[in-house]
C-alpha cells in the first residue's frame, strides 16, 4: 500500500545528493498524475467559486464565465479545465485564442466559457 507521505511513491532518484544543484527530482507516473489532479481541483473550483476566478485571475482583474455571462456550474469548470490540459498538450489550443472572434482558446470553446475583463 501506497501512503501519501510517501516520498519515493512520487518521485524517482530521490538521491538529492546526486543531483545539481539546477536539477529537480522527475517525477514518477503516479506523482504526475497526482500533481494533475491537485492543479484540476484548484482552478475548477475556483472558477465555479463566487469569485469566479483564481486568485492570479483576481488580480489581473479577469473572470471566467459561460457564454450568457453567468457564473460556471461545477461540471462547467471541470470540463473546461479537462480540455485545458488537452490545449496545453497540443499548445495550438491556446495560440487559437488570438485568431476567435471572442478570443476564446480550444478549452474555452470545447466548455462553453469565455473569459472576460472586470471594468
């Protein structure tokens, strides 16, 4: 059984002593699948939260919402952060929001979502 705190569960050639000082640790399959994970959950419930945004979105003053303007549901945001891992994989789903004319990304169309400025 695998336990969480386990250390070499997630990380391969955990000799930190082997490694430059430049140099991380990879990860294992399972460590990136973890990690993934983690990243879906924060931006898909922060993006169907009230704020709708993360806080970095916050900051630069940005929302993400549905085409009619209204707030995420839960099943909105986990589908558009699934496809942005797909967008980010094939990185022409990002580069596709500079030529829409809502300037959407491949996530945002395969959701329904477009991301807007606050006044």
């Amino acid at each position: 059984m695998v336990m969480a705190s386990d250390p070499p569960a997630f990380i391969v050639n955990l000799d930190l002593n082997a490694l430059p000082l430049k140099s991380f640790p990879r990860f294992t399959p399972l460590g990136i699948v973890v990690v993934y994970l983690i990243v879906w959950i924060y931006f898909t419930f922060s993006e169907s939260s009230a704020w709708q945004a993360t806080p970095g979105k916050r900051i630069l003053r940005i929302y993400v919402t549905d085409l009619g303007g209204r707030r995420l549901t839960l099943a909105r945001a986990a589908l558009r952060n699934v496809a942005r891992i797909l967008s980010g994989f094939v990185l022409v789903g990002y580069f596709l929001a500079g030529f829409t004319e809502k300037k959407q990304a491949l996530h945002d169309i395969l959701a329904g979502c477009l991301v807007l400025r606050r006044p």
